[in-house]
C-alpha cells in the first residue's frame, strides 16, 4: 500500500472520527450549565459605557 492511499483511507475514518468528537466535546463544552454566566456577560459588552458621559 503507498503511503497516498495510507493516508487517504486513515482520514476518511479515523481521522474524521476523531473531529467528529472534538465537534461534539467543543458543543458541550459551550452549551454546559456552568457557562451560563460567562455567555450572559459576553452578551452584555456592547452595552457597556465606561466613560459615564455616553460620549465615545
């Protein structure tokens, strides 16, 4: 077997298993409960004003 189809054949199953798990670990690591703050802070940033004259 060359080295070509080697790799052709371990990144159409492997290799796409394997992202295919990163995929789902990142997806679960974004949606857990314990973000929950983290997200609500990130959505509140545009609305936030440092200096309290509202000029930019």
């Amino acid at each position: 077997m060359d080295t070509y189809s080697f790799l052709r054949e371990l990144a159409d199953s492997w290799v796409l298993l394997m992202l295919f798990a990163f995929f789902v670990g990142a997806a679960a690591w974004a949606f857990r409960p314990g973000a929950r703050g983290m997200h609500d802070e990130a959505a509140r940033v545009p609305f936030r004003h440092d200096d309290p004259d509202g000029e930019a």
